[in-house]
C-alpha cells in the first residue's frame, strides 16, 4: 500500500447530491471527531470522482491517499500500524484518508485496512474514506464499515450530464437513444458521446449498432468482466444470455444449471477450446454460493450479477458463437419446460447473422400477443420488437414494433418505445398501423412530454384509426381531450368531445390480457366517459350526471387497471370522492398485479387527489411520494409534476416552507416546459396556502388573485375555483374586499354545481367574512352546519378557526374560547402544523393555554417536529437528524425553533427533559394511571 499527501480543487459531480451531503456531514465533523464511511457502486458510477470531490473540498487539514501496492501478500502495515499512521496524522489538525479501489489491495492489507477502521476513535479526527468496485460482493473486513452506495442516475440527471459533455448539440432522439442505453451510468454515456461523430450526434447520420459495441462496455468495465477458468466463464455466460428475457436483474438457478449443461455437452464445447481451470478456482456450480465467480451473487433459488454493465459486458464480449450456444441452450432448457415465449426468444438469439427468419418471426409475434401465456409487458415487449427485427415484409415490421413499444409504455419504460415508433414511421404501413403508432405516441408525449403534442398525435391517431378500428379511435380520442384537459385548453376539450368525433360501438367480448395496449378500454366507458365530460364541461350536470354514473358503477365490478382509472377519474368530476378513493385503490391493486410500471403512478395520482379533496393531507403525501418516485423511475415527468403538486398542497399546511418550496419549483419546471395547466396551477395554489397559513395574506392574495381573477391568466377551468375560498380569505384580510366580492358569483354557481361536497360550507364562510357584523355570526354557524353534513376535519377547523377570530374580536371570550380549541383539535388530528400555530396563539390571546406542559406536551408538535424532537432528544446534532431524516439542516433548524416556541423550552437539555417526561407518561395517560 503506498500513499501521498495531496492538496487538490473539487471535482465536478453529476447528480450525485444526496451523497454529497453525506459526505459533507463527514467532512463538518472532522474538526471535532472522526469516522470511515465505505463508498462503493459499479464500475463508471464515479467513485472515483467522489473520493476526489471530497478530497479537493476538504481545507480544515492534510490529505492523505492510500492506493494498492505492489508489495507481496502479508508484506503491508500491520492494523496497528495502520491505525498508528492515521493517529499521528491527525494529531496537529484533522486529516482526510482516502483509499480509492480498495478491493485490490492484497489480503493482508484489506484485513489491516478493515481492522483499523474500525478501531479507529472518533476522537482521533481522523475521516476515513474507503471505495471498493460493487460489481463483487464486499468484503469480510468492510462488511462492518457504514456503507454509502452509488446507484445509477436518473434518467433526468442523466440527460443533463449528456447535455454538459455535449453544451447541449445531441439532437433530441440522439439524447435519449444515449441516455437510454447508458442505463444511467455516467461513465458508459461519455464513452458512448465518445464514440459518436459529430454528424450522428447532431441526428444528421444513423447511430452504429449496437450502440454500446463490446469494446466500449469492456472499457468502461475495466476487467470487472473477466474470470479465470472456462467453467466460470460458462456460468458468466449463462445467467447473462438468460436475463435478456427475464423480467428482473435475477434468473433461475435451476434453469441455469441445465442450460450449462448442456453447454457443456461435447457438441457444444466442441465449438471451442477449454482452457484448464486454474487449481485456485473451484468449479463453478449454481447452488453452491461459496464457488460462484465474484461476479455473481445467489438468493435462494436466484443468480443474479452484482452490476449491470458487468452483466452486459460479459454477453457483449463473448465469442460470437459460444453466445449462440448459450442462447441454444437456454431456449432447449425453456422449451422443456412448457416456457414457450422465453424459449423462442432465446432460439431467436441464437441464429446466426442478420437474416429475416419469417417462421421464426411469426410464432414469436404469435407467443407474444397470446394472453393465455403469462409473461410481463416487458418480455412481449422484447418478443414483439425482436420479431420485427426479423421480419421482411415492412408493413408487418412496423406493426409489430408498434406492438412492442405499446409493451414499453406499459412496463414504464417510454425511453425503449420511442426508438420503436421511429422505426415503425420510417416504414410504409397501412392507415390502421400507423394510427396505432401515433396513438401510442401520443400517450407517451401526454405521460413525458408536451402536452400539445400529445393532444395533436392522439387526434391524428383518431382520424387514421376512425375506419378500420373505430373503438381504438374512440380511445384515441377521449385521450386526446385528457391531453387538452391536462392544457387547461378548454375549447379543444370540447371540440375533441363533440358528437362528430370518433365513436366507439358496443364493446367486443374478449377476455382482458396482459398484451392489451395502454389507454385501451371498454367501448362503452370511452362512450359514457366522454359524453358525461363534455356535458360537464358545458355546466350541464343533470346531462353529466348520468354517464358518468354509468361509467363509476362500472368501478364496482371491472377489474382492468385502465377502466378503474376512468371510474375514478369519473367519481372525481361528480365530487364522490369516496367512489373514486375505492376506484383508484383497485386500479391501484390491478396495475400492480398486471406488473404495469405505467399505470401505477397514475393509479397513485388519483388516489392523492381524492384524498386531498377528502381534506385527509397525511393520507395524500404519503401516495404521491409513492407515486413521485415510481413515475421518476419510469420517465413520467408529466405524472411526476402532478405528484408533486399534491405534495406541495399536502406540505402547505404544515409547517415547513422549504418542502413546500421544493415541490412548487419541481412542478413548475415541468408544467411550464410542458403545459401542464393543472399541474401548475395546483402548484401555484399550494404556494399561495402556505402564505395564508403562516400569516402573509398579502403574498396569498397576490398569488392567488392571477389564479382566480378575470383575464388570460386565470387558472384552470377545472381547479381555480377549488383557490376561491382561500383568496377571499387572504383578499379580506388585505383590505381587498371588493376583489373577493367579485369572485363569489362563479363560487356560488360552483357550489350549487353539487360536484365538491365541501363547497357549500366554504361559500357560507367566505360569505361572512365579507358580511356586516349582524350577519356573520349566523353565516359562520350555517358554514359549521354545512361542514358536519361534508366532513373533512381541515376545513372545519378553518371555519372554526375564522369564526372564533371574529367572537375574540367581539369581545365574545367564552364562545371564541370553545371554536378555538376546536379549530386547534381538527388542525392537530389534520397534521395542519402551521394553522395549529395559528389556534394557539389565538388561545394564549385570550389567556388560555392551549396545552400544560407535561406527559401530553408532545400532542402540540407535528409529526415532523415530533421525530426531530426526538431525535434531537437523544443527543443528535443537527445535521445527523438531517442526514437520517433525508432533510436539510435549514429545515431541521426551523422545526427545531418551532419545537422549542411550542413546548417552552430554552436549550437541547431541557427539550430532552419534556421529551422523556412525556414519553414516560403516555402509557400510564393510556391505561388511567398516575404517574
């Protein structure tokens, strides 16, 4: 092991933000005491680099990096004297050890390097930083070291490192081909940028293929690919060939074995020389964990490699025919098995050259279109996209890789459907094919993408799809008024749902399958659905009313994913939130079963809305968060902005602005680029909310009057009115009483529309808060009476809230005193942390304490303020509750002095106090007791 001391400027990172923060807590600490952290992740995520950017961030003391030597096994440093180096190290300032590539150091040096980090005092000062490949399983002597893992970047971060390596000149298709096959690893997209002309960066020449050539993989993997004897190279081989068509990083173990059988035959070793494996290798056999190579790792009856672009690097570097042979074998073992679909794709891969292989192309389409054959969407997928590939004829190639990439969209993998759409434009095909191409790609652009796009690729899948298949084009078209209604364009919506458009017949009786395309559904719920939009749209309820309710009823029994979205989507426009709360959990329950990365996120999305407008926050937040990550992970910018608007809706109430904040940018950053209306305006609101909650009416009004006002700006059709109340209520409180009079006409009219159960309640109270003091007192009691008929604990208290203001006001102590504590009731059992606030202070106004302080003191905190508390309770800085909260120290901070404001403490000491006496009472609070 050798080392150098070095003084070095950060390293540029990408994407890598969250463990950066680690590494910076790490780094913050040093000065007072120490600790290692293990930095580990495939070959090109950038360890490295990360190791880097830590050593050239770090001033406070020296630097010092450890790297393999080439001294023999046992030659290096003891651990005590490893530990004895790093002591003295540290002993005139605090010193930063970076160990880069630690798995190559020899045994005796990872036992010493292991052994001292662990033993090493925080008191020392002394921040160890030790990086091993995760393509193997990490070492014995690391295994106890606290690990930071590198995973692959999003497809976001992903594209915005291509665009930084490139000052942004890839053409767009070219970017997302990169992105797509990079597969989120960093080093693998720059070598590939790399590899591209300028010309076919900039989309003028066609990309080479395969993009990612053996060369480049086995570069970037630098050797992480090789083994040392023909067996293991076999097994390598196997599991490879095997998970192209596994649903999953991971394969039978069983189905492995046979297929290396078989490999293994004379016929099939005959095809090669097998070098003798070497003595320190035992054989290789699937089943027994100790002799797997390296590469590879086994959970239970699974195998399944440790890194990605091993794995690919190993098929892609194989000779050509010992990969045939392996595909060969594979499809045999399959074949035996009754495992059709698999089999033939493996017996596809196994031809030799380029060829159509007509036979073979159409039983494969065949096996992927059966829905009798249980296979993922992202198998047929696969299936169908590798039957075009050998396929003659150019109207049936495009056909089936139009059928492919509707696979893709439903698994959730839109970057892999878009290449197909290009493909199947580029060749000459009947109306009804290319219909069925801009249909999907239209429902790609409406998930990630423009929405205007999307509305203008669905209305010409309509016109091509109207003769040959009029229930696709009735599909077409309801999704394309979904694309205008996302727009906020009005007008479209309606004109896409006028009676000339495409109508679909009776629906045809097929049972539902797992190839079904995205956004299909029965005819009559496109039928129903759309005529009970239109009608509303026309603020015609008693024509609404009834489509809709079909299509609702339907809820009750269907068990597609996509009819249950519309059922829900149905219930929502009608105000039954509970219908479409059900709806949206069986739909929920469907995608999931059905295996649909695509409709699952959706699902979610309308689970969040109808809990929102329940009034039920915590219940909302905790499905878009969902929700917010499976749509990141799919590509779903455009479902991603919705959720996040949820969740700055759901945060507005609490007490935390930077999340608020957060969510507000993200949305808008998408709803902006893509024009999405809603989403935008339900962002902006949630904005708007969280000043009027912590006492900023003229910042709430402001917002919200270019949200609900007159004029082009005006928000939503569909959601500013849902704004109204909370702008009357900042509106009066700013000395604008006029605008919030002028606005409660369309509210009115809202109201008595009958499709928001808490509207009614929410009139009578804007309506006394602009009443004359002889009338307000019966408007706020009406407002009372109305909310016990809706429910929903927020918007009660609201009222509450306002009427106890106005009785304290009115010199009415008793009567303020008993709507106040209401208010703060529903506000703490609605996690409304910031309105919470709002009630007490109303209550210490009277002199009435809210709460005592002792066992029930905690009741008055937030959840978030409760876990803070607690931790910080338990001897916790600051920044490790921000580290173990996922959180920033900014947050932690403002919580923090809310926590101290709220319980009356005075210093961390004392809040442990409160916090353990309060703990310690809440059993004997539970079961009657005296403490």
């Amino acid at each position: 092991m050798t080392g150098e001391t070095t003084v070095s400027t950060a390293a540029r990172i990408h994407g890598r933000s969250a463990q950066r923060r680690v590494l910076r807590a790490l780094l913050d600490q040093l000065p007072t005491r120490g600790g290692p952290l293990l930095v580990t992740g495939e070959p090109g995520l950038g360890r490295t680099a990360l190791l880097s950017w830590a050593a050239g961030t770090f001033r406070t003391g020296p630097v010092f990096r450890l790297a393999p030597g080439r001294e023999p096994d046992g030659a290096g440093p003891t651990a005590g004297e490893l530990l004895a180096v790093l002591r003295a190290a540290a002993r005139r300032a605090p010193a930063l050890v970076c160990v880069d590539d630690a798995h190559l150091l020899d045994t005796a040096a990872r036992a010493a390097l292991g052994h001292a980090a662990e033993r090493l005092p925080a008191a020392d000062r002394v921040g160890l930083l030790v990086s091993v490949a995760g393509h193997r399983a990490v070492d014995p002597d690391f295994a106890p070291l606290p690990t930071l893992r590198l995973d692959p970047l999003t497809p976001p971060r992903a594209a915005a490192l291509l665009d930084d390596a490139t000052d942004g000149a890839a053409d767009p298709a070219v970017r997302e081909r990169l992105v797509a096959e990079a597969e989120g690893n960093p080093a693998l997209l720059l070598a590939l940028v790399r590899r591209l002309s300028p010309a076919e960066l900039r989309g003028r020449l066609s990309l080479p293929a395969p993009l990612a050539d053996a060369a480049t993989l086995a570069a970037v993997a630098g050797g992480a690919h090789t083994c040392r004897s023909a067996a293991a190279g076999d097994l390598l081989l196997t599991v490879a060939a095997a998970v192209r068509a596994s649903d999953g990083p991971d394969v039978d173990a069983g189905l492995v074995l046979d297929a290396v059988r078989r490999l293994r035959t004379p016929s099939a070793v005959a095809e090669r020389p097998e070098p003798p494996a070497e003595p320190s290798e035992p054989a290789a056999v699937p089943g027994r964990r100790e002799a797997l190579p390296e590469q590879l790792a086994q959970g239970g009856d699974r195998l399944r490699f440790h890194s990605a672009l091993v794995r690919r690097t190993v098929h892609a570097t194989a000779a050509p025919e010992r990969r045939r042979a392996a595909h060969r074998a594979l499809a045999e073992a399959l074949e035996n098995g009754g495992r059709r679909l698999p089999g033939l794709l493996h017996r596809s891969w196994s031809l030799t050259g380029p060829a159509p292989a007509q036979s073979l192309a159409d039983r494969l389409a065949s096996a992927a279109g059966d829905g009798a054959v249980p296979a993922p969407y992202g198998l047929r997928a696969t299936a169908y996209a590798r039957a075009a590939d050998l396929t003659a004829d150019g109207a049936t190639r495009a056909e089936r890789y139009t059928a492919a990439a509707e696979q893709y969209l439903l698994a959730g993998r839109p970057d892999r459907a878009r290449p197909l759409l290009a493909a199947a434009r580029a060749r000459a095909a009947p109306a009804a094919v290319r219909g069925r191409a801009e249909l999907v790609r239209g429902l790609t652009e409406l998930r990630d993408g423009p929405v205007g796009d999307a509305h203008q690729s669905l209305l010409l899948a309509a016109s091509l799809l109207a003769g040959d298949a009029p229930a696709d084009a009735a599909t077409a078209a309801l999704a394309a008024a979904d694309a205008a209604w996302a727009a906020g364009d009005l007008k479209g919506c309606l004109a896409t749902l006028a009676p000339g458009s495409p109508r679909a017949g009776e629906p045809a009786a097929r049972p539902h399958t797992g190839a079904e395309p995205p956004g299909k559904h029965p005819a009559t719920v496109v039928r129903d659905h759309g005529s009970g939009m239109r009608a509303l749209l026309q603020g015609r309820l008693d024509r609404a009313a009834a489509p809709l309710g079909q299509v609702v009823e339907r809820g009750r029994t269907d068990h597609r994913p996509e009819a249950l979205l519309r059922s829900a989507a149905a219930a929502l426009l009608l105000g039954n939130v509970d219908a479409a709360r059900r709806a949206g959990a069986r739909a929920l329950a469907a995608a999931r079963q059905l295996g649909s990365e695509t409709l699952v996120p959706q699902a979610l999305e309308y689970l969040a809305y109808a809990e929102l407008r329940a009034g039920r926050h915590p219940q909302a937040r905790a499905h878009a968060e969902e929700g917010l990550r499976v749509a990141l992970r799919t590509g779903q910018r455009n479902t991603a902005a919705h959720h996040r608007a949820v969740l700055a809706l759901a945060a507005s109430i609490e007490e935390d602005p930077d999340t608020v904040a957060r969510h507000v940018t993200a949305a808008l950053s998408t709803a902006r680029r893509h024009g999405l209306a809603q989403a935008a305006t339900l962002a902006q609101w949630a904005e708007a909310r969280a000043d009027l909650g912590r006492g900023r009416p003229f910042d709430a009004a402001d917002r919200l009057g270019l949200l609900v006002l007159p004029g082009p700006g005006r928000g939503h059709f569909a959601v500013w009115r849902l704004a109204v109340p909370c702008f009357v209520e900042a509106a009066v409180l700013a000395g604008r009483h006029e605008d919030a009079a002028g606005v409660l006409k369309d509210f009115a009219d809202w109201a008595a529309f009958g499709a928001d159960r808490q509207a009614a309640a929410q009139l009578a109270r804007c309506r006394a808060l602009l009443a004359p003091p002889e009338g307000a007192d019966g408007l706020y009691r009406r407002a009372l009476d109305r909310h016990d008929e809706a429910g929903g604990d927020f918007e009660r208290a609201r009222t509450a809230l306002l009427y106890g203001k106005w009785l304290r006001r009115r010199r009415r102590p008793r009567e303020a005193r008993d709507r106040l504590g209401t208010a703060l009731a529903g506000f703490e059992r609605s996690g409304a942390g910031v309105w919470a606030a709002q009630a007490r202070d109303e209550l210490r106004a009277l002199g009435a304490a809210p709460h005592g302080r002792g066992s029930g003191a905690l009741t008055r905190l937030t959840p978030q303020q409760l876990r803070i508390a607690r931790h910080v309770a338990e001897g916790a800085t600051n920044r490790e509750v921000a580290l173990t909260l996922a959180v920033s120290t900014r947050t932690v901070d403002y919580h923090l002095r809310r926590v101290f404001a709220a319980l009356g403490v005075r210093s961390r000491l004392e809040l442990a106090r409160v916090v353990g006496q309060a703990e310690r009472a809440g059993p004997a609070e539970k079961t009657g007791a005296q403490p």
